[in-house]
C-alpha cells in the first residue's frame, strides 16, 4: 500500500490545464508564468508547466528557487515576492528577475549582482488598491528613475498583484491605470517596459470578458493551472481540469459514537468552542490526517461524507452508508489555503503520475 496521507499529482493534468491558459491567453497577447509557490517548488511541476509552454516560472520563496536550479529546471526564474534584504546575494545568484517595492533592496541587489559581476532585471510591483505590495503611483516615476541609474540591474517592467489580501479584483479601471503607467514610464525616460505583469489567477475572468486588456502581457499563473479554478469566485474554468491534484487519507479507527460530547464543555485544542448538533449515533470516521497537514476547511469530502471537526492529527467525519472499513483510503478535492499546507507537510507524500490512471480497490472517491 502507498504512503498516506499523500498527494496524488497528475502531471498530464496539471500539462493540460497549463497548455490551455498558454494557448488561450497569447490570443491577447499575454504569456503566462507559472506559478510554483503551492508546490515547494515541485521540479516535476515545473516541468509540467515548461513543457505546456508558460515564458518561465515565478516562485515566492528564493529556497525554492534554488532546489529547482539544483535539480537541473532550466527556464527563465522570476522570484514574486519583494526580496529580503538578508537575501539580496542568493537573489542575484539564482533568480533572474526579481519584484521589488523597496529602493533600498534594489539598491542591495546591485551591489550584491556587482559583486558577483552579473545583471539582474527587476519588475517594480505598483498599489492599485489591494493593499499589499506595491509603491504608490504617485512615487513610480521616482523609483523608476533610480533603478534606472543602478548598475548591473535592469528595469524588465512593472507589475501590479490584486485578490490577495482585500478580495480587490482586477478590472478596467486599474487594469487601465497600470497600461497608463508603462506608457508613462517610457514616454518620461525613453526606455522601453518589455514586462507589463497584471496579476495573478484572478485576472482571468478580467481578461476574457475586456474588449481591451491594454499593455498588460503577462500573467503569473499558478492555482488556475493546479487546481483548474479562476481566483476570484473559485468557479472552475472551462476546459480545465479540477482534479489534477487530490488529497488522499486512510481510516484509522470507524465506530458508531454519538454526535454530542459528556461532561463540562471548554476550550478545545485550538482555543475553540466549536458549535456541536445532537443526532444521538452516527457512524464515524477518524482518518490519519490533522490541521497539522491541511487546512481541513478546505477539503471537500467524496458525496456521502460529512466531516465533523478534526484536531492536530485527526479528522473526524461520519459516512451515510454506514461504518467505513479500517484502513480504507478517502480521497478528497483541495481548494489553494489545503493545497499549500498539505503541499508544504514533511508529513504528506507526493505520488507524481503521468497520467490519472491510478486504482485502489479499497478507495472511497
């Protein structure tokens, strides 16, 4: 029997759905990175996605940059999240292109590419209303200025990130904003804005239904190609597959207990107190996976499953049917919050197939 709890990632899937944004989106002339940031940086997601042919692939974490060059992925590698100054150096040795918001980063950064007598390109990330990072459009011509100035860096565009930390959602007017920008930028310094980055997953639904989507060229793609789903809404995507990725859990003990617990009620072990229904007995489950796995509200149980509650180690649900056989394995949709969790878990296996053909005769699905 294979590793539980694991991940069974179907590479042909997670292909596909990469293959479609790439193909669809370069019909507004728009190139995808994908996005590896909920897989540890994965190489063999990675490849997937290189072979589907996104332009390179954003991570936002510089360790997983370095385990995918350390695994031979070649392609063109874009660190997204602003950079640390603590790690301007390893910056500049495995990232090609970095994010930044920061003038006193970019500046560590061209010290730290002089040093080691190489170039590095910067995509400097705009506020267009989500609140997270970016520099105020009032301050973009000023930082854009001395970037410019820096030696061994190279302005490679600007960008802006929505749908993160507000809901704020792409739309014409910031999209707009963002085009006026880069055409500010080169109207102001004659120097030519090769990346217009417009978001995330989110921006899909934005892209597809604008008449324009303006200088925007680039989008960084990474839950729509896992988990086949747009960002904003979570509504799967046309075309798309939704379960190239999917969770699987053994049973670990199967009883019939009641619904309502005995004695004095208080604080469970995550300091809540959770709201309990009495149905006197039911038929319950305790599978080998906790909150130290998965973010259990973001898993979707197989039809007939109900789950109750979990704890550190433990998820508690309850089956229709009846008693489920110790042992047996449940297999379970992720939304991105399980996904990353579980991805990132020392304590949950990774199978990597090439094509979903995998059977368990003792699967519940």
């Amino acid at each position: 029997m294979m590793l539980a709890p694991r991940l069974e990632i179907d590479l042909g899937k997670i292909q596909h759905n990469a293959r479609t944004l790439v193909e669809r989106l370069a019909k507004r002339d728009i190139s995808v990175t994908g996005v590896t940031k909920a897989t540890l940086g994965s190489p063999e997601i990675a490849h997937a996605m290189l072979l589907a042919g996104v332009s390179g692939l954003g991570d936002s974490r510089i360790e997983n940059i370095e385990a995918m060059r350390s695994s031979n992925v070649s392609a063109r590698m874009s660190l997204i999240r602003s950079p640390m100054l603590s790690q301007a150096k390893r910056v500049v040795t495995s990232a090609d292109v970095s994010f930044n918001t920061e003038l006193e980063v970019i500046r560590r950064l061209s010290l730290e590419a002089g040093n080691l007598d190489r170039t590095h390109a910067v995509v400097l990330m705009v506020e267009l209303g989500d609140l997270r990072e970016g520099i105020m459009p009032a301050d973009l011509m000023a930082a854009v200025s001395e970037t410019l100035n820096l030696p061994n860096i190279v302005l490679k565009g600007i960008g802006t990130n929505l749908a993160c930390r507000c809901g704020a959602s792409p739309d014409d007017t910031n999209m707009g904003e963002l085009s006026r920008l880069a055409a500010l930028v080169e109207a102001t310094f004659d120097s030519s804005v090769e990346i217009v980055s417009g978001g995330n997953s989110a921006n899909l639904e934005w892209v597809f239904s604008s008449e324009n989507t303006g200088r925007v060229n680039n989008l960084r793609l990474g839950e729509s190609i896992l988990l086949g789903r747009e960002a904003l809404h979570r509504n799967a995507i046309d075309g798309l597959h939704t379960d190239a990725i999917t969770l699987v859990a053994e049973v670990v003990e199967s009883k019939f207990k009641p619904t309502q617990p005995t004695g004095e009620l208080a604080q469970n072990a995550f300091g809540d107190c959770p709201e309990l229904v009495d149905r006197v007995t039911v038929a319950q489950a305790i599978l080998a996976l906790g909150v130290q796995d998965v973010d259990l509200g973001g898993l979707q149980p197989p039809k007939g499953i109900e789950i109750l509650g979990g704890s550190s180690d433990h998820l508690v649900l309850t089956s229709a049917a009846g008693k489920l056989p110790v042992g047996a394995e449940m297999t379970f949709q992720l939304d991105y919050s399980a996904l990353l969790r579980a991805m990132t878990s020392p304590f949950v296996g990774k199978s990597y197939q090439p094509a979903s053909n995998v059977t368990n005769l003792r699967r519940i699905a």
